[in-house]
C-alpha cells in the first residue's frame, strides 16, 4: 500500500499546525462560527446536532494495522470508543470536542493519515473496488489509479471551490463493486480490442434529491490519457455548471440540461487544450506509485485444515458460505468481516474489535485490510488454512455474523440520531429490520437482498440504488418512511422505484417483512434472486403485498 514520502509528511504536518491555529482562534473568539465554518470543512470537522463530528480519509478503503490501531486509539482517547465506517469508505467520530480536535488530526499524521477534503465542495475521498488486489475477476488493480487522482486532486487549485462536492469511483473488475453508476465521476477499467489496459469513463451519476445513472462519456480513455480526461472533466463542469442553485449545482444537472454530446464536445475540446501540458511526468509519477502496490508473497500451503472444519462445522460453513469471497491466488480467500451483527448499528466498530481486525491483518493478512462502501471490513489476502482461527477470533467479538449481502447486511446513513441534515432516524429501522429477520430465520433462505436506508433525501445511504431502499422523510412533524423496489448499485445501475404511499414509524418493519415474503411465493427456483424476481414480475404483486386492500380500494375510487 501506499506510503508517505516526504512531501506527503509535511503538507500533512502544515495543514494540522494550521488548522490547530484556526480552532485557537474559533475557541478565543476571534473567529466567529460562520467564519470558521469553511476552515473546519475544509480539514472534515462538521458540527452536528450533538457534537461536531470529524470524518477520517481512508483514501479508496485500504489501511494497515497499524492505521486500524490508530483509529482505535483515537476513538478510546478523544471519543466514547468506537467509530463510524461510511458508504465513502471514511471513518467518522461523532464526539470530538472542538479543543481536542487538532490533537486528532496530529495523531492520523503519525501513521500518515488525515481529513482533508472529506468534506466542503471539493473532490472527495476517491473509492474503489474493496476486494481491489485480490479479486479474481479483476483486469488490474485499480488503486494505483486511485492514489494518482487522490495526488492530483489535493490541494488542486482549481478545484477547491466547486458548485458542489464532486466524487469519483474506480473498480477494476467487470463487477462493478464500487458503484460507479452513481458517481460524478465513474471509471471502470476495461481492456480494448488491441489487450490494453484503459477506462471507460461514466459521467453525471448522483443520487440525492434528484437520483440519475452515470452516461458513459467514453468507451476507452487510455491509461496515459486518465488525468488530462479527468482534469478536464472538472475544468468543463467547473466553467459551465450551476452556481445559482446549490440543489442544481452537480455535475448531473449540468449533464441532464447540456445533454451529454454537448457536454462532451465542452470536455473534449479542453482535453484537447489540457492534454499537452501533461509531459509525462503524472506516468512517471504513476510508476512509482505502482511499486507500493506490488503483491504479496503468496504462501504455498495445504488447505487441509478449511476443508475439515467446513466439512464438520455447519456454523463455520454457513460464515464461509457467505462472508468468503474467490480469490486470485491459489488457496486464499477474501474474508468480508461484518459490522452488521443483528441488532447493532451498521458500519460501527468498537476500539476493541479495530484491534482484533488490525490483529488479524498482521498475523494472517499480509497487513492488509480494507473498508467496503457497504460498511464492513475486508482482510483482502487470508490462506484458507488460517480460515478457521480467524473465525474463532472473530467469533469471540462478536464479529462472525454470516450475514455478507443478505437482507440484514443493511447500508444505513447515522440520520437523526446523529445527523443535522436528517429528517428521520435510520439505524433504529436498520437495527430493527435485522432483528425481526433473526426472529425468522429466513434470510439464508431469501438469498441475496441488498437494504439501504436514507434519513434524509441526501440519500447517504444509497436508498436509490437498494434492491429494497428506504427513505425517511419529515411529515408534518412524523416520520414516514417510503420504499423503493428495484435498485441496483452494480454494472447494472439502476434507480429503483417508489412503491406509493409512505409508512409511519411502527409499520416500516412489518412492511419491509412483507415485501421479502411475497419474494419467497413469487420467485421462480430458490436460484432466482430478488432482483431477478422484480424484475420478471414487475412492482404490482409487491404492491399488492404492501398495501393490499388498501389498493384495490383506490383503484375502484380511481375507476
């Protein structure tokens, strides 16, 4: 993984001494609130309903040991003990104190890590494909790629003032396990007719209040040609997109009200301008990035030991059935740890469990460990010998449920337990729905079933793109929840489709428990999965198992 140099050191170290000197003179008065307010977004400290909240880059979700027992300590040192991984594969601490936030930040230097740019209108945090190095079906790595963006977009003077927040994607399989369909920039990676490698490059993807798919912009953009087409993407949206309307200002509304070949005529004609500048220097500057990304040295071991305990542990078997992915090396697997036990909050770690996955990164996982945008954690390279160690590890803490991609591996956004933005609270449904789905014992049965929960139409939790989305909503003073059915975060990206009316608080669950039972008397084999299923029937027999005679009495009335 990527390193550090010098330069990368001590811009860090100048920001945090900067910052430091910016919350002194928030804390002595001298900066006014509305005055501190775009200093602290530019280094990811936001102030939410309770406390401010700092957001940690894991730039495309791959971190070592010794960063996750950083992350711990942090949490136990200045926080209540845990952290937040999110859908952009950061972590957040949602109780810092203002005084100690600087402190914080001096503590991610040390291990090469910091906030910046993981907020304000600026390029994001870049992410990628978690099973990134290790999936079978991957073309090529695509965090090299990454941490060149990662490097060109800090700090870039052009674009540190956008319309709005612009996020790039990357995943390097046919898979698509970044959701690139829903980025402002998306770019897959591909091999054109001639066997070299390239992107093809999707842009105006977005969900929030106004959900569009990502256009492909062009088929195949050359690795030589990667940062000259991206900057200028930025530069061609940065000149003519909406500053008049912030819920206008993405690059999605600009694409929607240029069309895209008038977009693309913009971006290629600054390509063109753009594309001599770069000399050379961002391949030589890629090449030495590539070194950090060189393989580990795979063991060559007998599997012996997965192959007994699978064959006589029906719970080990279940967790490997689930939570193992293939892998590129003979005799490895990708172990997907899950942060979704039922009952407890998506995506939340305690201090003790980021050391036991740092612990296990160390002793079985060639020091490798990733965030998934789904909100779990992922040790990219295990020997299946060591498979059922692992699991008796994780199994100790809580950290074993064989639940990766069923219907209780749900994406929730922190809504309004935490969030200023939210309208609705979302972990409280998400908790609830897993445990109802324990309750039943039927999730193993249902299959693959993605669950994403919004509290807001800000949609952190990519509701638009879940198989089963939800979305809180405000109204009149309570909560309502809608559904959409049909989404698809995948190389088949898809907005999925409001089902009607919303449901109050208490009838969400029951709900949610009705739509995946209708799925088990529709489906057409236990191999169709729910998404199949909806999509071979279409919205009306869910429909009538959401609002039964409900609908019929308004389709007579509309009749």
């Amino acid at each position: 993984m990527y390193r550090y140099d010098e330069f990368d050191a001590a811009f860090v170290r100048n920001r945090v001494a900067q910052f430091r000197n910016q919350v002194d003179r928030r804390l002595d008065g001298s900066l006014t609130e509305d005055e501190f307010k775009p200093l602290r977004l530019m280094n990811g400290l936001y102030l939410q309903l309770h406390a401010y909240m700092l957001r940690v880059a894991i730039p495309y979700g791959t971190l070592d040991s010794a960063k996750m027992r950083q992350l711990a300590y942090i949490a136990e040192r200045w926080d209540k003990g845990y952290g937040h991984f999110t859908t952009r594969q950061n972590i957040q601490y949602n109780w810092p104190k203002l005084p100690d936030i600087a402190d914080m930040l001096e503590a991610l230097a040390d291990v090469g890590m910091h906030a910046i740019q993981t907020s304000g209108n600026t390029v994001r945090n870049v992410t990628a494909d978690h099973f990134a190095g290790a999936a079978e079906d991957e073309i090529a790595d695509p965090r090299p790629y990454a941490e060149l963006l990662r490097q060109w977009s800090t700090d870039h003077p052009e674009f540190q003032f956008l319309g709005r927040k612009f996020k790039i994607a990357i995943t390097g399989s046919d898979n698509d396990r970044a959701v690139t369909g829903a980025h402002d920039i998306g770019l897959r990676i591909v091999r054109n007719d001639a066997g070299e490698i390239g992107f093809t490059v999707l842009v105006g993807g977005g969900l929030g209040r106004t959900p569009m798919v990502g256009k492909v912009i062009r088929e195949f953009v050359s690795v030589g040609d990667l940062l000259p087409y991206v900057e200028a993407i930025l530069s061609a949206y940065n000149s003519y997109g909406r500053r008049d309307n912030k819920y206008k200002a993405r690059i999605k509304i600009t694409v929607h009200e240029e069309g895209l070949d008038t977009f693309r005529d913009k971006v290629e004609e600054r390509f063109a301008e753009i594309r001599p500048q770069f000399t050379g220097v961002d391949q030589e500057v890629l090449s030495a990035i590539e070194t950090h990304f060189a393989s580990p040295k795979w063991r060559d071991a007998p599997v012996d030991a997965f192959d007994a305990t699978y064959g006589t542990d029906p719970v080990f078997r279940s967790w490997a059935d689930t939570n193992l992915s293939a892998h590129r090396a003979p005799g490895y697997a990708i172990v997907s740890i899950s942060l979704k036990a039922h009952g407890a909050t998506p995506g939340d770690a305690s201090a003790d469990q980021m050391r036991v996955m740092a612990d296990l990164a160390e002793r079985f996982g060639h020091d490798e460990l990733r965030i998934s945008h789904e909100q779990n954690v992922i040790l990219p390279h295990v020997h299946k010998s060591d498979l059922p160690l692992v699991h008796t590890i994780l199994k100790a803490h809580g950290l074993a449920t064989a639940n990766i991609g069923l219907a209780s591996d749900i994406i929730a956004c922190p809504g309004m337990d935490y969030c200023a933005l939210a309208t609705a609270r979302s972990i409280p449904v998400a908790q609830d729905i897993a445990t109802r789905l324990d309750a039943l014992k039927i999730e193993h049965e249902v299959g693959a079933l993605k669950i994403k929960i919004s509290g807001c139409i800000n949609a952190c939790g990519h509701h638009h793109v879940g198989h089963i989305g939800i979305l809180g909503l405000d109204r009149a003073g309570v909560e309502n929840y809608q559904i959409t059915l049909g989404g698809d975060g995948t190389e088949t990206t898809e907005i999925g489709t409001r089902t009607g009316p919303g449901f109050a608080y208490d009838e969400i669950v029951p709900a949610v428990e009705r739509i995946i039972l209708a799925y088990l008397d529709l489906r057409d084999s236990e191999d169709e999965t729910f998404l199949e299923a909806y999509r071979r029937v279409g919205m009306a027999p869910f429909k009538n198992a959401l609002y039964g005679d409900s609908l019929k009495g308004s389709q007579a009335r509309a009749a």
